[in-house]
C-alpha cells in the first residue's frame, strides 16, 4: 500500500495527470488492483475486526460530516470578512 501512495505522488507517470480523467484513473486503476490484492492476502477475520472497529469509531465522531461542515462555515465566514470589505470601501 505504501508503494502506492508513493506512485501517487510521483511526478513521473506512463499516464500524465495533466491529462484530463485520464491521467488520474490510471492511479486510481493501480490503487484498486493493488487494494484488492491487500485484501485477498490479509485474513477475513482481520478485516471484519478493523472494519466494526472504524464503524464504531465513526459511529461517535460524524466522519466526513464534520469536515464538510468546517469547511462550509469556515467559507461563510471567508465571503462575509470579503463582503463585509468591500461594504466598507464602498462606503
């Protein structure tokens, strides 16, 4: 897994990611080959425990939903210190 987030990141790729779509589908192609060889290899009992224990876990803390809601009040307050700006100076 660590190779793969090391080819994620390296500037040299068969496919350039400044081709659009496809130049990040090539990676996320090599990352779901090589999860799913992950996954064949570590036993079932071993992915069902790490799989209830991040269930449990998100259970409490909201996952995403907590980060998405940062990030939209966080650019609420962003458009009113920038609205609130030009208020001023138009004034």
């Amino acid at each position: 897994m660590f190779g793969v987030l090391v080819w994620g990141a390296i500037p040299v790729d068969p496919l350039p990611d400044m081709i659009p779509l496809v130049g990040i589908i090539d990676d996320a192609m090599i990352f779901l080959i090589v999860r799913s060889a992950v996954y064949r290899l570590v036993p079932d009992e071993i992915v069902d425990f790490h799989t209830n224990v991040v269930r449990e876990r998100c259970r409490f803390r909201l996952g995403p939903a907590r980060a998405v809601g940062g990030i939209v009040i966080t650019q609420v307050c962003v458009v009113l210190a920038l609205l609130s700006t030009v208020a001023t100076v138009a004034i």
